[in-house]
C-alpha cells in the first residue's frame, strides 16, 4: 500500500512540475502547430492562444481532428474550437467536446492576450457521446470533425443518414458504425411533407 502511494505522490508531483514549467518558464509566444500522435492520444499538452493541435491518434475514428485554444479567460476558463464546434471548459473542468474529452487542467492569464497558456488533457469518447434531438430533414451537425445530415425519415421509422458522403439506412431503434461513426436512431416523427420530419439521433465513435 505504501509503494502504491508513492508511486500517486510521484505522479502528482510530476503532472505539477509540468505544468510550472509550462505556465511559468516558456515566453513562446505566437501560433503554433502541435501534433498528437498515437502515444500520446491521452496527453497532457500546453497551448497558447491561436495554437492549433492535431490530433491523429491510432484509430482513424478522429484522425484529423484539429483543436484551437482561442482564449483564456482571467477566471480560469478556456475557449476552445474543436472540428466545428466552440465551447468553453470551466477551469479545472472536463468537457465533452465532439467526443474529445477536454480537461482543463491549468491556465496563466495576462492581459496580453498572446502571453496566455492553458494546460489541457485531450482523450477521445469510444461511446455514444452526442445527443441530436429533434432535428429536421436536412439539418446536419459535426461529431469529431464529420459531417452528420440527416436525409429522410421514413413511414415505418427508419432513417436515411449521411455522414461526410457515406448514406446509411439505419432502422428503427437501432445503432450502426459507419464512416467511423456510431448512429443511433432514437426515435423519429414523421410526416406527409418532408420538411417537417425530425428524428432523434445519439452519435458517438465506432
């Protein structure tokens, strides 16, 4: 039990170490581009404002996603884009974001903007991790960085989805992996004219 202990204390300490390095002994300034590779699909990686980190992990399921720190808040809190989507992350927060799971873990604000720095976690969600409901025929949204539309919603309460070019029927109450993406037909409403039809649709990673 004691070695166990340790072993937490040490990783403790060396998560701190590098966070003070980061904040406090890096002047880099301006925008750069970071790459998270397969080792590091789960890593710790310190951002300034305007940097942009890609992410291309072992599976191809988020390859190509990109993530871009465009603010740190004086409070803590980080404003991040990732694919498609902005959102903010509280401090010491974890958000899911186009199913990457962002942590917060720390941040130095300065009121020259270019001198802010966060230290973020990055992780991909395997699971259902976004929720659309109630979205009408045509409308689309991005999960990891693909495309998602729904086309058509039929009588018996299938639906017709395309996701970044690739069409897949999926039935009702039922899931499918396409495209590297997992689409689950919830539940769906439909009628006569098409414009009008909505279904409910849960998306994650394959």
């Amino acid at each position: 039990m004691a070695k166990s202990n340790n072993k937490t204390v040490w990783i403790v300490a060396l998560v701190v170490i590098v966070a003070a390095v980061f904040l406090f002994g890096n002047n880099l300034t301006g925008r750069q581009i970071k790459q998270i590779g397969p080792a590091q699909s789960q890593g710790i990686i310190g951002i300034h404002p305007d940097d942009v980190v890609k992410i291309n992990p072992s599976s191809d399921s988020i390859k190509g996603t990109e993530l871009t720190l465009l603010n740190v808040g004086e409070g803590g809190a980080i404003l991040v884009k990732i694919g498609q989507t902005i959102d903010t992350i509280p401090a010491s927060s974890t958000k899911i974001v186009e199913c990457m799971s962002i942590k917060n873990l720390a941040t130095y604000f300065n009121l020259e903007k270019s001198k802010r720095k966060a230290l973020i976690k990055i992780g991909a969600i395997r699971d259902l991790c976004y929720v659309a409901e109630g979205i009408f025929v045509n409308d689309y949204f991005y999960v990891a960085g693909k495309k998602v539309t729904l086309v058509n919603v039929g009588e018996g309460g299938a639906i017709l989805v395309d996701v970044d070019d690739v069409l897949v029927t999926v039935a009702s109450s039922k899931s499918i992996c396409v495209n590297d993406r997992l689409i689950k037909n919830s539940g769906t409403y439909f009628f006569l004219e098409k414009e009008m039809r909505r279904a409910v649709l849960d998306v994650g990673l394959c």
